[in-house]
C-alpha cells in the first residue's frame, strides 16, 4: 500500500479476512472487514459512536474472538487456544480508561506485571520496567507512588509502560486524548508519535479528534454500521466530505474552509492551517 512518506511498506503485520464478530445476544458488530496494515503506520480509526471501531480495535488485540473470518497478528491466529502469551507480545492495547488496566499498588508493580506473567526473572524484569518507564516518561521516582493517586496523564504513561514492557510491534490506544487539556493531549500524541517515528511501533489509535488525526495519523480507517467506508492517507479520506457524511464524521475546520473556498482556487485536501497560508500565498 502506497501513498505519503512513512505510508509505504511491504511489511505486512496484521491480516484481516472476513471478519464478523456478533455479541453473545447475537447484535452483529462487524461484518466481513478485510483490511491489512504494515509496519511502521500510524492507523486512526474514525467513525460515530457505535459504528464498530472499538470493537475491531479489540478484535485485533485478541480481546474479542471473531464470530467469522480470521486476524493474523504478525502470523499468530488470535483465534487459536493458548495465544494470548504470544499475542500480548506482538500487540498491545491501552484502553480509554487508563483505570481500566491499573491494578497493583505501586507503579513499578504495575508495569512489572506483564513481563513478570512471562516468567522472566527479577534482572530481567526491573531490566524491562526501566526500559520501558523511561521510554515513557515515567520517572523512578515514582515507583513507589499508588498509580491512582496520580493525574490522568501520567496514569496512562504508566498504562503505555506496562505495554511497552511486552516489547509489542503494535500498539492500540482507544482514545488518547479524552479527558484530557490540550496540553496534555498534544504531550500524548507527540509521546505516540515517537514511538511510530523513532522506535518502529505500528501505532493504531480510536479517536473522535478530527484535528489530532490531521496532525498525526498516516492512514485512516473510516468505519460504519460495523464495515470499513473507506481506508486511504488523510488527505485522501479527509478530500471527500460526502463519504465522511455517511459515517457522521466532519473534517477539521481547516479542512471544511477550503472546501468552502475551491472556487477561489483553494484545494479540498488542506489539512492544516500552514497548508492553507502555503495556498493562499500562492494565489497572490
């Protein structure tokens, strides 16, 4: 799959076929999604709530079991009996609620847990908590603090840090930014983005944010009534407002301005507020 720098790769690492996933009162979530995704990509999966997204997005981890159709996750069937050992080693997922996943009572304990259930032994897992604490931005100094009696944004550092320290080549992280100031969100997503950029991690996120998309994801993924609408760069899927329609998904601002001002010569595929000065510029 081709398009913008960092969107082309060879390296295939999920594969997705016929997937149908129904819950157990028989409400059918997904159906018959085939989709791949590559090393090295920043995924944003967007759409209304309820369209299917989060669900897909634990259906990829494991989580969830597909009703039809199979997910191979660098080669591992998620399906198969006795995989999740393997599979938490190859994907991550850190959900919404950062409390959701915290539960020892201390912050090197908690990121210790997970390498710990692999039977590593001490050197090795203080080895990992280290790593994966400073990759994160979790001082030592804070090991022994309770991970509850800390802010939202450090609470899903630590969350991160606790998948970090299964080394996973993909991380799934449902809404990044909910609940949190600007500030906090952007300190986020440049953490995300670090991670995609200069340590390799294929990044998906879940996301109703439509400018943090603009700002960092290579490809998106729009999703509706439970199928995949449409999959192509930002630019691509942000360029077409009626698809978007469907799926009750508005572009950023900046983008929906452009569009607004194409018979001034401006295009539909701005994504940001440089691009529109760059064309503005151009004009005079």
């Amino acid at each position: 799959m081709e398009s913008e720098a960092g969107f082309l790769s060879t390296d295939k690492i999920i594969e997705v076929k016929g997937l149908t996933y129904c819950y157990s009162d028989g409400t059918k979530a997904l159906e018959d999604i085939n989709i791949d995704f590559y090393k090295g990509q920043f995924i944003a999966f967007i759409g209304q709530n309820g369209c299917g997204k989060t669900t897909f997005s634990k259906c990829l981890n494991g989580i969830f079991k597909p009703t039809e159709g199979k997910i191979l996750v660098n080669g591992l069937d998620t399906a198969l009996p006795r995989i999740n050992k393997q599979l938490v080693e190859n994907i991550g997922y850190v959900f919404q609620n950062p409390d959701h996943q915290l539960f020892n009572n201390s912050v090197y304990d908690e990121i210790a847990y997970a390498p710990r259930n692999l039977k590593l032994n001490e050197e090795q897992v203080r080895e990992r908590v280290l790593v994966a604490s400073k990759i994160s931005g979790v001082s030592e100094g804070l090991f022994e603090e309770h991970p509850f009696f800390l802010v939202k944004g450090l609470r899903q550092r630590i969350a991160i840090a606790s998948i970090l320290s299964l080394k996973p080549r993909v991380i799934i992280v449902d809404e990044p930014t909910t609940g949190q100031d600007y500030k906090q969100s952007i300190e986020v997503m440049e953490f995300l983005k670090m991670l995609n950029e200069e340590l390799g991690h294929t990044i998906i996120i879940v996301t109703h944010e439509m400018d943090i998309v603009a700002q960092y994801a290579k490809r998106v993924v729009v999703m509706n009534d439970g199928k995949v609408l449409t999959d192509g760069t930002v630019k691509e899927v942000f360029a077409n407002p009626e698809l978007l329609e469907q799926a009750n998904v508005k572009p950023p601002q900046i983008t929906r301005l452009a569009q607004a001002l194409k018979s001034y010569g401006f295009k539909n595929n701005v994504i940001s507020f440089d691009e529109m000065c760059e064309q503005w510029e151009s004009r005079v």
